[in-house]
C-alpha cells in the first residue's frame, strides 16, 4: 500500500493508488452523508487552521465544512489580497499561528511553491494541505474534478477530456491534467491562445489546438476556465467578445463533443467570456456536482493527513 500523506502540496507524482485511495474515501463519505451521516468525530480534538492569502468562495468554504463534519476545530485567517512583502508576512504569520498548536494548515497564496515552503518550516506535526498556490498547483481541485469525472465516465483508458481557456496561468490545469494522465484518461487535450497555452515542453503528451471546434470534437468531457486577468499584466488582457467567439463554450460547439460530454468549470464562472449562461446551467453541466464533490474531497484529504 503507497504510504499515507503527511501532507498534500501538489498531485505530481503521487502513485496512482493513492490517488484512488483518496477518491475511493471521498466516495465513501458522499454514501455515508447520503444515509444521513451528517457528522463524524475523527478528528475531534485537532484544529485546523485556514490561511488565505488569497480570495476564495468555494475552496475556503469547502474545507471548513470538510474540518467541521469531521469533528475538527476551524480557525480562519482571511489576509486577502496583501502588498506586505512575501516571506516576512508568510513566516511572521506562521510562527505567530503555530503558537496555537495547530494540527494542519490549509494555505492558499499567490506566489507557487509557498506550501512547500510552509513544509519546511513549519513545526514538526504539523501538515500542510495547498489549496491554490499561484499558477502551479491546486491539488484538491484536481482530485475532485477526477472524482466527478469518475462518478459518470468510470472508462478512463476510453476518455477524451479537454480543458480550454487560459491554462498558462492555471493551477487547477495542471492539477486535472496531472490526476487525470496518472489514473489513465487516453487524452487530454489542451485548448486555448498560444498566449494562454503553457510552455512547449510542459505536459508535452498532451495534444495542443488552437481551434476549440477541432479540440471539442468528440470529446468526453470539457473544463473550461476563467481569464486569470490577476496573474496577466494589462498588455496581455485579451478582448473578451473576440475572446468569447473563439473560445467560449456555447450550445453550437458543445454539439460538436460527445452527446454525454460533462461540462465542468471550476469556478468562479464569467457568464459570456469562457461560458455561455445557458450552458453552464443546462443539462449537462456538472458544475454544482464539482462542489459538493469538492466537501468529500477535502474530508478525504483531512481524513488521510490527520487521522490518528
Ligand atoms: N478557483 C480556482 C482557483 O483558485 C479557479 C479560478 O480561480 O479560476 O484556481
């Protein structure tokens, strides 16, 4: 059996089978909330903190509510966006916080790699869980997106997923594309402006297009994400209308995929820039699917990491 997590910064390299392990338990405690199972007490006793360095609506939610039914202690730090300089605020804060005698620290942050950081210098015992960090990685994101795929289209070795939009700035890219070629998925293809494409050699197996009714053709299932406008500088801001007619998912191109294809979107959604309105809230968006999976997740993630 793959050890157990101490602490989950990223999907890269994760074996295969902890991957599933961890959708497998998300599964398991969807079943035992859906039997009424409302709150478990496997945590009881541990506190864990959430630090946002960044702005979140679901993430943050999400793990609070994942702490909570498992019987844990939350404590919310919101920083929100700040101008004070990175690492004296990041370790000021840390030090300060770790005080409390803290079991895990949930951290979002704007510049990549800080949870790798928040590792090395946190206090033994404690474990640390990314929930975003610049555009590097989002690994609870990637997991659930993998679990809502899995919920419909169990057949991964058969699957085409594409992924569109701005994918240069997204960690929730690199986390999906990560999960989905470690559990088999055939192809993942990539969608968006050269401008928005990552590097030539990053994820050099997956296919690239430009031309979204070429990328979408067939297609299993589709991600689409938002303009990262923060992490662009204003030269590179794209207009939106022509922006829209070549890479927005409307209801003439999601014919083009397949008649079952999930259309899924991590949020925030901007209705008419990456997605028309009428699609994101038809028949086969999986949309609020990806957030209630997103709860089991993190229980899953909370469980593996903490559980005595
Ligand atoms: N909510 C996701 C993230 O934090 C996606 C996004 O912001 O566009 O990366």
């Amino acid at each position: 059996m793959s050890p157990r997590l101490r602490h989950l910064t990223t999907l890269e390299h994760l074996p295969r089978e902890t991957i599933e392990r961890l959708l497998d338990r998300a599964e398991a405690l969807r079943d035992a909330c859906a039997h009424g199972t409302r709150k478990l007490d496997v945590l009881a006793g541990r506190t864990v903190l959430n630090l946002f360095f960044e702005p979140s609506t679901r993430t943050r939610t999400s793990f609070e509510l994942a702490a909570r039914r498992l019987g844990a202690d939350v404590v919310n730090f919101d920083i929100g966006f700040s101008s004070t300089s990175k690492g004296e605020e990041l370790f000021d804060t840390l030090h300060t916080l770790e005080a409390m005698h803290l079991d895990a620290i949930i951290v979002r942050h704007k510049q990549s790699g800080t949870p790798d950081e928040l590792v090395r210098h946190a206090m033994s015992g404690v474990s640390v869980i990314n929930a975003g960090d610049g555009n590097r990685a989002h690994p609870t994101q990637g997991l659930l997106d993998a679990l809502t795929i899995r919920q419909h289209r169990p057949d991964f070795e058969n699957l085409t997923v594409v992924i569109c939009g701005d994918i240069r700035h997204s960690r929730v890219a690199r986390s999906d594309v990560h999960a989905l070629a470690t559990l088999g998925v055939k192809e993942v293809r990539l969608c968006g402006p050269e401008a928005l494409l990552p590097a030539t050699d990053e994820f050099a197996a997956c296919p690239r297009y430009d031309d979204f009714d070429a990328a979408i053709r067939g297609a299993d299932a589709v991600i689409m994400l938002r303009l990262q406008k923060e992490r662009m500088a204003s030269t590179e801001l794209p207009d939106e209308a022509a922006y829209f007619s070549r890479y927005g998912l409307d209801q003439r191109r999601l014919k083009l995929a397949a008649k079952t294809c999930l259309v899924m979107h991590p949020g925030p959604i901007n209705r008419g820039i990456e997605i028309a309105g009428e699609v994101a809230d038809g028949a086969q968006s999986r949309i609020l699917e990806q957030v209630g999976n997103g709860v089991f997740v993190r229980m899953a993630v909370l469980n593996e990491v903490l559980a005595r």
